[in-house]
C-alpha cells in the first residue's frame, strides 16, 4: 500500500505518534487484519509487544488456524493468556513457531525480547520453505 495518509493510520487517534516512516506499514497491517488498534482507539506505535500481542500478530499474519479438537493446556499458566489470543498462541505452539519458557510456561504477558522474535522468524522461514 502506497497511500501514507491510509483511513487505517487515520483512524487511530494517536495517528500524530506514527512516524511517517511506518505509516504505510501500519495502514497496511491494518487493512490485513494483522494489526489492530486498542479498545480506547489508540495503536500506541512506540509501546512494546506482549510475547501474547506479536504472537497474534504472527498468526495473523500468517494466517495460522488450529482446529479445536488440538486445543490442550500445554503450557502452565495457560489460563493468563486471554481469550482474544488464545487460539493465536496455540496455533503458533503447534506450527512449530513459539516455545514456553523453560519449556512450560507461556508468560503472555512479559515482553518478547529480540532475541526471542528472532528465534520466532528463523522458526518461521523455515516453515516457508
């Protein structure tokens, strides 16, 4: 998308914090479902992911699904991740693209650090392949 004053970036009402650098990202996101703003109608550009938020993202973007019958309790605070993202998480476990920490725990709310989305888009090539 080339328009860089998209009704997506327009809409937010926060939009004066979007650096015209990431406007037609946002727009674009925006307009493929793959992000959206919060409740109050803001996107807040400058704030952190959630592991829980980019992990949406990330199914999203790929458009990952998981049917119901796969769901399980795999990780053990399972029931702190919210029910907007729950499917996002275990489609994006079960594809091979998100670990727990330890092994066993998701931890949704803390922050994906660097590191961590780096391993998520080696993990992601790979399965493009």
């Amino acid at each position: 998308m080339n328009d860089m004053n998209s009704q997506n970036t327009t809409e937010y009402k926060d939009r004066a914090m979007i650096g015209t650098w990431s406007k037609a990202a946002i727009a674009w996101a925006t307009e493929a479902n793959i992000v959206r703003g919060y409740p109050d109608g803001t996107f807040r550009p400058h704030h952190s992911l959630s592991r829980v938020e980019m992990v949406v993202t990330i199914a999203r973007a790929l458009q990952l699904s998981i049917p119901d019958v796969q769901k399980s309790k795999r990780f053990s605070d399972d029931e702190f991740i919210a029910g907007w993202a729950y499917d996002a998480v275990y489609a994006t476990e079960m594809h091979g693209l998100i670990e727990g920490n330890a092994g066993i725990r998701f931890e949704p709310n803390a922050l994906m650090t660097r590191a961590e989305a780096a391993a998520v888009m080696l993990r992601i090539t790979k399965t493009q392949r």
